[in-house]
C-alpha cells in the first residue's frame, strides 16, 4: 500500500558527520545559528552565514535541491513579508505612485528580510534533515530535562512526540480505510467547492477522532502494562554521549558566534 | 498442592454500571433501575494456576474471559474477592508495578501496544521503565528479539512490519521485563493463519522453556494445545479441565457456541457411527494415526 512507503518527517538518510554529532550538539547548534541570523546588522554578516552554512550543508552530503523544498511551503510568507516591507517603510520615496511608495530603506528591508527567512528555513531544515525525529525527540527530553525541576514536563513532552511519530502511519492507515469505507457508502471526497469538500470532510474526520481515542485507550493500557509511569525513575537503553566531533563542534559554534558579532561591529554597508 | 501456584482467584467479581445513550449512569434515586443495569462481568471466580503451566481460558464474546485477564496483572481490581499474584495482593498499590512485571501481557490488536517507531527501542520500553542498567537493557532486548526471531529487524518501524511481526514485538516486549508468567490476551484474533501459527508456536516453546502461559482464546484449536482448558460463561468458570477430558462433552461445549476442534469432533462423529476409537483423541493427526491401525 502506498501510504505505508511514508517517510517520517524530512530525514534525508545519511553518514556524514553532520548526520553523526549528537542530536543535542545539532539542536543547539541550530538554535545558535537561527539567533545569530537576528544579531547580523549587515549584508557581510549575511554572507558570513551564508558561506557557512553552505560549508555545512556540503559536508552534511544533503542536496541543495532537496533543501530547497523546505522553501516552498512558506514562499508565500517570505513574499508577503518582503513586499509589506518594501512599501511600508518610512523614508526617502525614490518612487512614487498614487498613495503607494517605494523608499530606498524599504529595498534594503525588503531584502534584508527575505534573506534572513530564507536562512531561517535553511538552517531548520538541516537540523531535521540530518537528523532522525526519534534522536531529535530524545535531544529534546535531554535538553529540557533541567527545566522539569522548575515544573517543565520534559519528559510528558517527548514522550507525546514520540507516540505522535509512532502512530502517523497507523492513523493514516486508518484514514484510508475510513475514507473506503466512506466512499463505498456514497461519500464524495473529490468534487464540488472548498466549502462543500470542506463538508463532506466532516464522515471522515468525525470516525477518524473516535478511533483515534480508542487507539489511545488501547495503548495506554499496554503501556501500563508494561509498568509505565512516567519519567521518574527511568533508565534509557541508548545513553547519549558527546563524542571529539561534538567538542569541535561546539569550539567551531564560539567562534562563530564571535565571528558574527565581530561583523556586526564593523563599519561597513 | 505440592507445586507453587503463581496465581490465584479467591472469590473474585468485577461489575460496573452500563451507560445509557447519553452516557449517564443510572443513579441512586432509582434503586431497581440501577441493579438491572449493574453487570456482573465476573462473577465468583476461584481458581489456582500453577507456576509452569500452560492454560487456555475460552468463552464465547462477553463471557468475561478478557476482563478475568485484566485482573491478572492489575489493570483492573476486583470488586469483591481477591486476586494473588506471586503472593501479592492486585488490591494493594504499593504491589501494582511488581506484579505487572512478574506477569506480562500481550493484547489483541498488535498495532495499539507498540510504543516506539523503532522496533527495538519498543522492546526495551519495559525494561526501561523498571529502571534497569542500560547495558543490561541492551543484552535483554537482544535475547528477546532473538527469541521470537526478529532480530534482523531490530532497526525497523513497526508500521512496515505485518501483523505476526508486530505481534511478536510485542512478545519480546513482554520478554525483556523478564516476567514469570504471561498472559495472552486473543493474541491471534487479528491475525492471518501463518501469523497465528509463528505466533502460537512461540508461545508453545516459552511454556517449554517454563514460564507460566495463559491463553486466552475463542480458537478451540489454539485451546487445545495448552495443558488445562477452562471454559468460562457468564462471568463464571464453568468447566475446568486437560483438553481430551474437555473434549468428551462435546455437547455442553455445543451449548456454548464453542467449536471443537476437528480431529475431537470428527473422532466423536465416528465413535457415534459404531468406529472403535480410543478416547483423548484432539488433533487431525492423531485421528489418522488410530484410524489407520
């Protein structure tokens, strides 16, 4: 059945070492990289990330065009976000046309936005490209895990993500049998306007939900079963360790960092 | 009794109120409506198993044999009696996560136990909820996967196995808490034949490796395999017995909606029509075996 051959989330399968750091390094790492795109004043900082970030996308072996996808989704937004940007900003009109302007401020905004989108996306999709989502939640629980004393629960959290990537293909299966099912009876699920198809949603989605909360039930019991009861106390199979990788890693972030407040410092365009 | 018993009933209900449409439950200003739609889902169950033992509990649907599973290892607590498991008390929590490791479970629909979207970190989801070392984990879930053959598939997820796969992930699941006795819950009711067939064979060779198993079925032909059979109706045990005793009243089990399996019914049919058979016989073999004599 096709719907099986799913991929769960975006992980491009790979062995190079930006697949192999720690997930906690990458999730880290990624983080730094998407706030060193706020801290960049100036287009040289700009290409500063850019050049890289294009390093670690060639090392991590992920072809451009595949990343390149992530973008699509949210083309709309960065055009919208460019264009508000270019007409809204106060400044100097150097055109002019009716009640709308364009200021040279509003180019250089315009662009300075939608390039900073653009690496944002970039820098996010390489986090989940390079890394499997069951390590990524593991990262996540770790990372998080300080914060449960303060009444965080890290633990809940990603132990949701990791039933909800568990069970994406049983409801989709679900899903499909629901929809024959529909279907043999007379449900259309194909024709008519949004708004009639947003309608005729309403037999599939409504035994969706239901069986969802049996599912629930089902696994809940199982998992009680087998003496779950929460994070306390619990020991994990695969310890995560910081490898030499995750030590330059970590030494190549500084510095980074260092690099891209440096830039910001300097007086140029 | 010279051998240990792991489990024993001592005079256990279980009833709960039914809901109407609207979800209520009848309340008190209604006294009789409430007993008439109190149900009795067990009703005095007193048994022993023997530690070792292999026991197949059958019954058509809504005789109660999946609700006296789930008092087996403290997912649900009886409302009158008590239920020992080990020597421990399912009534008391401070016994809960004990007892549930000691008798594992395995239930119906292979798709709603699987925990993790990798097959091996699935298996070691119990033992890492008992809080184990994790090298020992390690060693566990490999003997588990080893166990029920699905070693190669350790790195899998579960949504690309078939249902026998998925079925016997969940054994080795159950194997890894390292458990004395497991309860089977109509562990082939989803399954296609070949499935059921790996699947019972597995549970064969634990119970000859000596863990205690408890199938619970409405597969006769599953049922005959075990040691003792019991038969449960409404709510109640009603025959308890090895499988060729069992299979001598064929009619009561007819009564039942029970089938028997085919080489006890046929061996039956013939002994009516004046065919000299000797008595115990239950599978197609055997009866092949004594016919050609």
């Amino acid at each position: 059945m096709a719907i099986k051959d799913i991929t769960l989330g975006q992980y491009y399968p790979g062995d190079s070492v930006v697949h192999k750091l720690d997930p906690r390094t990458k999730l880290i790492g990624t983080i730094l990289f998407l706030v060193s795109l706020f801290v960049v004043k100036n287009f040289t900082g700009f290409l500063f990330c850019g050049i890289c970030l294009a390093i670690l996308v060639k090392i991590s072996g992920v072809p451009f065009k595949y990343m390149a996808r992530g973008l699509k989704a949210v083309m709309f937004l960065i055009v919208f976000t460019a264009i508000i940007n270019l007409f809204m900003t106060p400044g100097d009109p150097i055109w002019r046309f009716g009640i709308l302007k364009i200021a040279r401020e509003g180019i250089y905004r315009a662009c300075f936005m939608a390039i900073r989108l653009v690496m944002l996306i970039f820098g996010s999709s390489l986090l989940t490209l390079t890394t499997k989502p069951v390590a990524l939640t593991d990262g996540m629980e770790r990372l998080l895990s300080p914060l449960s004393k303060i009444g965080l629960p890290s633990h809940e959290l990603a132990m949701m993500m990791t039933i909800a990537l568990r069970f994406i293909p049983t409801l989709l299966d679900e899903t499909d049998k629901i929809m024959k099912a529909q279907t043999a009876r007379g449900a259309d699920f194909e024709s008519g306007n949004l708004l009639q198809r947003a309608k005729g949603l309403i037999p599939l989605l409504v035994p969706l939900f239901v069986s969802a909360f049996r599912i629930a039930a089902d696994l809940a019991m199982a998992m009680e079963a087998r003496c779950y009861r929460g994070g306390d106390g619990r020991t994990r199979m695969n310890g995560m360790a910081f490898h030499n990788c995750d030590r330059i890693a970590a030494v190549i972030l500084v510095l980074y960092f260092a690099a891209v407040i440096a830039i910001g410092k300097l007086p140029v365009f | 009794m010279s051998k240990e018993t792991v489990i024993q009933l001592k005079d256990v209900t279980f009833s709960y109120y039914v809901e109407d449409a609207e979800g209520n439950v009848t309340t008190n200003n209604d006294v009789d409506v409430k007993h008439s739609e109190k149900r009795m889902a067990l009703d005095g169950v007193t048994l022993d198993i023997e530690k070792g033992s292999f026991v197949a509990i059958v019954g058509s649907n809504g005789s109660g044999k999946s609700t006296l599973a789930k008092h087996l290892n403290a997912l649900l607590l009886p409302s009158s009696g008590e239920a020992l498991v080990c020597g421990m008390s399912t009534a008391d929590p401070d016994n809960t996560w004990e007892i549930r490791r000691r008798c594992g479970m395995v239930f119906q629909n292979p798709d709603n136990q699987l925990v993790s979207s990798v097959v091996e970190d699935d298996v070691a989801f119990g033992p890492e909820n008992l809080g184990v070392d994790p090298a020992e984990i390690r060693k566990r879930v490999d003997n588990a996967l080893n166990a029920v053959g699905m070693y190669e598939f350790r790195k899998k997820g579960p949504h690309l196995l078939s249902g026998g796969q998925k079925q016997r992930i969940a054994i080795a699941g159950v194997l890894a808490m390292q458990p004395e006795c497991i309860v089977f819950d109509e562990p082939t009711a989803m399954l296609d034949p070949s499935g059921r067939a790996e699947i019972l064979k597995i549970i064969r060779g634990l119970h000859e490796e000596g863990k205690t198993v408890i199938l619970i079925t409405h597969f006769m032909e599953e049922a005959a395999q075990a040691d003792r059979i019991i038969v449960m109706d409404k709510g109640r045990p009603i025959l308890d017995e090895a499988p060729a005793a069992l299979f001598a009243h064929g009619e009561k089990l007819q009564e039942l909606n029970l089938q028997m399996p085919f080489g006890a019914s046929m061996a039956a049919k013939l002994r009516d029509l004046g065919v000299d058979l000797p008595e115990g016989i239950i599978t197609a073999e055997r009866l092949a075996e004594c016919l050609c004599r």
